[in-house]
C-alpha cells in the first residue's frame, strides 16, 4: 500500500506560500490592456455592424434590382427581381445587388465611323483640326455603295423591357447593344450611295439604320426595346470644298429644274384653261345656234299652211312687218303700194314745202 492512499494522520497540512507583492506599473499595465481589449472589441462590434448596415440598399419606383451571391443570381426567373423599397442582402463580396432601370432610356452611341476624338473634345464640343490625309489608324470611316468614304456616327436610345436577359444574356448587355448598333451603322452605309447618305434620302439611311440594330438586337434576345435611332453623317474633312461645290451644284440644278417644271405647270394649266374656255364658249354657241334654228324651224312650220292658202298675201303681211320693224324710227314714212293694173304709180314729192313752224304758247284771249 502506498502512502498516498492514505491520508497523513496527525500531521499538519503545508502552508501556501506567501504572494508575491504586485507592483504598481504593473497594475496599471494590467489594467490598461483590459481597457484596450474593451476597446478593441467594442470597435469590432461597431465594424461588423456597419458592414452588416452597408448592406441595405434601395429599389427606385422606376427599377428592379438582382441579387448576385458569389457571382449567382438568388431566386429565378421573376423571383430574383426585387420590386422597389428598401432591401437588404450581404455586402461585398459576399453579395453584389445590380439595379435595372425599366422605365428610364438608355443611350449607346457608335463612332466606329467618325473621325478621332477625344474625350475633352467630345464633352467641350470641339472639332479637331482636320489633318492632311485621312489616318486609318485612327480616324473612323464608312464605306458607301459606290465606294466612297464618309463619316458617320449614330445614338441609339432603348428600353430595357426584360431585365433578367439583359443582365444575364451578356456579361455586359450595353456593349452587346454598341457591337449590334456598329454593325447597323457599318452594314447600311454599304447599301446607300453617298449622295443618298449626304443629302437626297437621309431619312431612309437612318432608318436602315434603324432597322438593322433591331434585327440583330432580337436576334441575340437582349431583353430591350429601340424607342429612336439619330444618324448623323459628313463627308471626309479633307474634301469638304470638293463636296460643297458638289451640294451647291445639286441645289442650283434642283432650283432650275423645279423652275422649269412651275413654268411647264403654269404653261399646261394656262393652255388648258383656255382650251377649256374655248371648248365650253363653242359648246355654248353650238347649243344656241341649235336652239335657235329649232326655233326658227318650229316657227316655219307654224306659218307654213298660212302661205300656202295665200302665198301673196303672207308675203305682203311679212313685208309690212319689215318695213315697220326696218323704218320704226323714221319721221315720214311713205308706202307706194302696186297698182291694180300691174303699172307703176307715180308718186311726186314737195321738196320746197315751207318748214313747220315751232310750236308757240296759245295766245291768251
């Protein structure tokens, strides 16, 4: 048996030994690191609460927002929209929340065609000088179908009408919309000659446009809308007199043609208001005459029995009615009739007869 499974018996238990007196810079020491780990633990809380905070975010009335956790949509379909108000999801990196605006427009515009320029210039709205030669390298260009080279920009403006396709079909949807709004602008210019692109059919140039960027833009199912398309086109810098004297000489033949066809229209419709005039005024002269010789033969056949009955006498009647109507306003009307026997009747005329006297006052009695 060992000693140790027995207790001593009678002997007395062993005294602790004394504590070691403290000194005070090492209290304060002590003490100072307790209140620093305080410190630092209570600057930790603080922290993780103001990361836990920066993860509330709001969804305007005019957006829909996506969560993404290590790079993956949470929820799907519908389900991973978030409707306006406010939300909370876990900071970055942890969670990224991307917003979609549905109701805003939103702009791409291609340069692919236009001439160098900085972004200072862009923004203050300047051109920069035009240099000697075009430089391929660095200045943009379209080619037209009748291989010529101008420059030509566009902005396009669009709708995001699904916005979980265009944010998940690309990793960067906008320049998806830029690649297909390039291409349109490229792709048209091939099929227009460069007059038309300039001056003669803008509007169908753009439209071109237009219409190429929406083909491709459904074509690839971004989930948006084109609501306008503004081309904007010039001539190399280099040639700009060349193609002004050009414009002038369009406009100056256009002028002179556009003459010429007010005075042909001025000419035709004179000459055909006269023939008109002409043709009615003969119309009209030709109804009278028929109607008048309508009236004259109607009238004919009405005295026609009376002449037959007696032929001398319906002439001797017409005759009377002649002179009457010939001689209405002569003063002295002599009628000599035929004689009985057929010789002529000798008829003398006073022609020193003493004038008449003019009528005077009644002499009062």
């Amino acid at each position: 048996m060992n000693d140790h499974d027995h207790p001593h018996h009678g002997l007395p238990e062993p005294v602790p030994p004394p504590e070691t007196p403290v000194d005070a810079g090492s209290q304060a020491l002590a003490e100072a690191l307790r209140s620093s780990f305080a410190i630092v633990k209570f600057v930790m809380i603080l922290l993780v609460l103001l990361f836990l905070a920066s993860g509330f975010f709001t969804v305007g009335p005019q957006e829909r927002a996506i969560v993404l956790r290590f790079g993956k949509a949470q929820g799907e379909g519908e389900k991973a929209l978030l409707l306006p108000g406010l939300h909370w999801s876990f900071p970055y990196p942890i969670d990224e929340h991307i917003k979609v605006s549905i109701g805003g427009l939103q702009q791409v515009t291609s340069t692919v065609g236009w001439y160098a320029m900085t972004p200072e210039q862009i923004l203050a709205g300047v051109e920069p000088p035009a240099g000697a030669t075009l430089n391929p390298i660095a200045d943009g260009y379209a080619l037209t179908a009748d291989v010529n080279i101008i420059h030509t920009r566009a902005t396009l403006t669009y709708r995001i009408t699904d916005p979980i396709r265009y944010v998940f079909s690309f990793v960067n949807a906008s320049n998806a919309v830029q690649n297909a709004l390039d291409n349109a602008l490229l792709s048209a210019a091939s099929r227009f000659k460069v007059d038309d692109v300039l001056t003669r059919d803008i509007a169908a140039y753009q439209e071109a446009v237009r219409r190429r960027a929406m083909h491709l833009v459904e074509k690839q199912d971004l989930g948006m809308l084109i609501e306008q398309c503004v081309v904007q086109s010039v001539p190399p810098r280099q040639l700009k007199d060349a193609f002004a004297s050009v414009l002038k000489a369009e406009v100056t033949r256009s002028k002179v043609l556009d003459e010429a066809r007010s005075y042909e229209n001025q000419v035709t419709n004179k000459a055909s208001a006269d023939a008109e005039s002409r043709i009615n005024l003969a119309q009209s002269d030709r109804a009278r005459l028929v109607s008048d010789m309508a009236a004259q033969a109607e009238r004919f056949q009405e005295i026609l029995p009376q002449y037959q009955n007696h032929a001398a006498l319906f002439v001797q009647q017409r005759l009377t009615e002649t002179l009457g109507r010939v001689f209405t306003n002569v003063q002295d009307k002599i009628f000599l009739t035929e004689s009985t026997d057929g010789k002529p009747k000798e008829m003398r005329l006073l022609l020193n007869r003493e004038p008449q006297r003019p009528k005077t006052e009644e002499a009062k009695p």
